[in-house]
C-alpha cells in the first residue's frame, strides 16, 4: 500500500479514514477538493487541477481522497489499493449534515448549510455515480480493492494495520 485512492460517497466517512490511514502509513495525503476548490469558493480550470493530479500522482508514495469521476480512471491506472465506501446513504446524508458549520482540514471554507444541490447528489450517488465506479473497478481488478459498507468495517479494518 504505497498508492491509495480513496473514494466513495460523500458524508460516507471517506476523509476520516484518509486522515487515520495517513497518520498509521505515514503516507502524504491529499484531497481532491482542496485542489479543485479555492477558498473562495470558485474552482481552479480543468487544466491546473490536472497538472497538479499529474504531479501527485509521479510521486512514489500517495493517498488520494476523493471521486472527481472524470480522473478517476487516471488515478485507478497509478493506484495499487482502492478503499470504496459503499455506506446507506442515510448514513452518507447525517455525516454531510454533520458537518456543517466545521472547519475541515479537507476544504478550504466552512460549508454554512446542507446545500440543496449537495444533498440531491448524494441521494443519487448510488444510481448515477456508484455503477461506474464499480464498473471501472471490474476493470481494474488487478489492484487491491477493499470496499466498506459500514463504518464498522472500517474501524475493523483500521485495527490491521
């Protein structure tokens, strides 16, 4: 495990385990948002955020949390482990609620309210999102796939390491 994409859901717990994944490996972390997002609230273009992917992913030692599902197949191709958290999206919407009003070391800014647009994406996510997930990581079968379906599952699998 030199190599980790984190993905899944949003409010799935994704960041949590990254950061205690990061503290157990000693691997470098990064978020996608924090790449993507300014404190500002705007994006960076399409083509800064991927030269920056670019130059993570040339480094010998990653963890990369997030979806961004238009460079997900470019991560996949460097990846050596995949986490995908695959949790009850009741529990995907109490973690993003949950949040709100927090400072995250994972974006830039402290989200104000449970945006409207945020939450319809995650009641969709596992019809318009996890489907090609899981189709790309058929694809990507060689790598080591660990795919969480309750946060028990990942405080067990934190235990291992």
């Amino acid at each position: 495990m030199k190599k980790i994409i984190v993905i899944g859901c949003p409010g799935s717990g994704k960041s949590t385990f990254s950061r205690a994944l990061r503290d157990k490996t000693k691997l470098p972390l990064y978020y996608l948002d924090m790449i993507w997002h300014k404190p500002d609230k705007t994006n960076v273009t399409r083509e800064e955020f991927d030269s920056r992917l670019h130059e993570i992913l040339k480094n010998e030692e990653w963890i990369i949390d997030g979806n961004y599902n238009r460079t997900m197949e470019m991560r996949l191709k460097e990846c050596d482990t995949v986490f995908l958290f695959d949790l009850p999206t009741e529990v995907c919407l109490n973690g993003a609620s949950s949040r709100v009003g927090t400072k995250r070391e994972e974006m830039p800014w402290v989200e104000e309210e449970f945006d409207p647009e945020f939450k319809e994406y995650i009641i969709s996510f596992p019809e318009s999102k996890l489907p090609e997930i899981y189709s790309l990581l058929e694809k990507y079968s060689d790598k080591n796939i660990f795919i969480f379906r309750s946060h028990k599952d990942v405080s067990g699998f934190l235990e291992t390491i």
